[in-house]
C-alpha cells in the first residue's frame, strides 16, 4: 500500500490581525487604500476605510484579509 498520498495537509496558518492594524482584502484593486481593523471575532474581522465615518464598518471574513 502506498501511504505517499496520504499525507496530512499542512493547516493554514491565519495571522493575527491587532485592532489598528492594515489589511488588504483579497482581490482588492491596487487604487483602494488599506482597509483598518476594528476588531475580529469567530473568523470575522469588522474594517474600515478610514475616509469612512467612524461609524460605517465592514464585515469580512478573515481568511480574506492579508496584512498590509
């Protein structure tokens, strides 16, 4: 029996995004600024664009975000 297929997948390492932190969102076009973070909870972070009112947030899922 060939065990070589059989490998674990490495898991995937998700960073720590800190609130006040930058992020970029995947696919995001080069001429946005980096989104803030606010705050991340259960694999979701909430940002901001900081042109925006300090009440309009965002809800994106973490695994989207790449540190900017």
């Amino acid at each position: 029996m060939d065990v070589s297929n059989h490998r674990p997948q490495p898991a995937k390492v998700v960073p720590l995004l800190q609130p006040g932190s930058f992020v970029r969102i995947d696919n995001q076009p080069c001429d946005l600024p980096p989104f803030q973070v606010l705050h991340c909870r259960g694999g979701r972070c909430w940002v901001r664009q900081q042109s925006w009112g300090s009440h309009v947030q965002w809800e994106v899922e973490h695994e989207r975000l790449n540190v900017a």
